[in-house]
C-alpha cells in the first residue's frame, strides 16, 4: 500500500496529460539542466560533497522510495518514464545513505 504522501502524489496526477511533475511558475517543465543547478546549490547549502550526487540520485530515490511504498511496477515505471524494468537498477534494497550523510547531518 503506497504511503499518504505518494497517495496524495498520485491522486493530484490522476487524469493529468503532464508529462513531467516539475514545473516553472510559468507551467514550463523544469529542464534537467536547471534541476542540475537546484540540486548542486542545494547540496552546496547543506554541506554536502557535490561530487558524490547528480540528478540520477533523485531517480534512484524516487525508484526505491515508490517501491518501498508497495507502487506496482508500471506505476514506477510510468512515473520515471522507463519503458522497460531498466527501474530496477535504480531501486536500493534495503534502503542506504552515503556515509557521509550521518557526518553532514550531526554538524548541523
């Protein structure tokens, strides 16, 4: 059973023709290279080491996190746009954070 955040996440998609859950105030879909740019400054903000994480950190969080939710597989893949089970590389079972997570978040 999906958690109440995924299953309020997908009841808002519903009947939606969006091809992409990010959006410019403008309703243009965030492009990879200004998501690129959030996520480094964002990671630069909290201390963390830039060059340990990219975008396809968000899609192995986003895979792993919609499974650990019990999300079927072809919502998983729908929502990450893979047209194969290719998902199934980017899901961490069980789930692990780097190791210098519990170093960045106890400085702070």
């Amino acid at each position: 059973m999906p958690s109440c955040r995924t299953a309020s996440l997908l009841q808002s998609l519903q009947g939606t023709t969006r091809s992409s859950l990010f959006h410019f105030e403008t309703g243009r879909p965030l492009t990879s290279r200004a998501m690129r740019a959030i996520l480094q400054d964002l990671l630069l903000r909290g201390g963390y080491d830039t060059s340990k994480y990219n975008t396809h950190s968000l899609r192995i969080g986003a895979a792993t996190a919609a499974a650990q939710s019990g999300l079927p597989s072809s919502t998983i893949q729908r929502l990450g746009r893979w047209s194969s089970s290719a998902y199934t590389t980017y899901t961490r079972h069980p789930l692990t954070l780097p190791s210098d997570t519990a170093t960045v978040a106890s400085a702070h």
